[in-house]
C-alpha cells in the first residue's frame, strides 16, 4: 500500500502544477485582451506663463542673527513700501537642520525681524531663502 501511494505524490504534483500553468496563462490573456482594448488618443499637451507681479526685484540686506552658536533670527532690510503688509517667510538651512519663520512687512517697507522656529547651528555654508507673499 504504501508503494501506491508514493506514486499517487507525484502524480498530485504533476496535475496540480498544470492547473497552476493553465491558470497563469489564462490570467495572462485577460490581462493581454484588456491592453489591446486600450485606445490610444491623440490629445495635446500643453503650457502657460502667467506673469507674476511683484513688489520688488531689488536687493534685500539679510543678516542673521545668533545665539550660542545657533541661527535663531534673520534680519531683512531694504523692502520698499511697495512690499508692505506681504507676508515675508524665510526658511535658513546648514545642511543638517532648516529652521523657518514668517513675518509681515511694516506697511511702509523698511526692515522685518524674523524669529526663526528651530535654530540651525552655524557652520561654513548656510542657505537662506526668503519668499514675499501678497500685499
């Protein structure tokens, strides 16, 4: 009996390994059947400028602001009136830490303080970037 029923093992395997092929290809097909369905459109792709207004395109003085080693504000000078009541957002980055901070511009222009959220240790080469949002 025993001799029987090693042979029935392999006989099991054998089919089960053909119902696992013809399920595969089967799967196969649908998948081929739904791709060759697909139409394909000749649609367009476009662009567009928009031309963004701005209150300046002058230079700013920046002057950060330590303590203890750390970046913990930045200065903004030289922001014309044309600038005032914007949003001024300014993010510093050493490499390993970006603090960041906002501000609104004094309706006059002028210069803005802004106190930066996290404070970035002073190294070699720090990124400083600023943003005007508004008026």
């Amino acid at each position: 009996m025993s001799g029987s029923l090693r042979l029935a093992v392999p006989a099991v395997l054998r089919i089960s390994a053909f119902v696992m092929t013809g399920v595969a290809l089967l799967a196969m097909t649908a998948v081929l059947a739904a791709a060759a369905s697909l139409v394909a459109g000749s649609g367009s792709l476009g662009a567009g400028a928009a031309t963004t207004p701005r209150c300046t395109t002058a230079g700013h003085s920046v002057l950060h602001n330590l303590s203890a080693g750390t970046i913990v504000s930045v200065a903004v000078g030289r922001l014309p009136a044309s600038c005032g009541n914007a949003t001024l957002e300014v993010t510093v980055n050493n490499g390993l830490v970006s603090a960041s901070g906002s501000s609104v511009v004094p309706a006059g222009g002028g210069s803005v303080t802004v106190t930066l959220v996290g404070a970035p240790a002073v190294v070699g080469a720090v990124q400083t970037d600023l943003i005007l949002i508004g008026p």
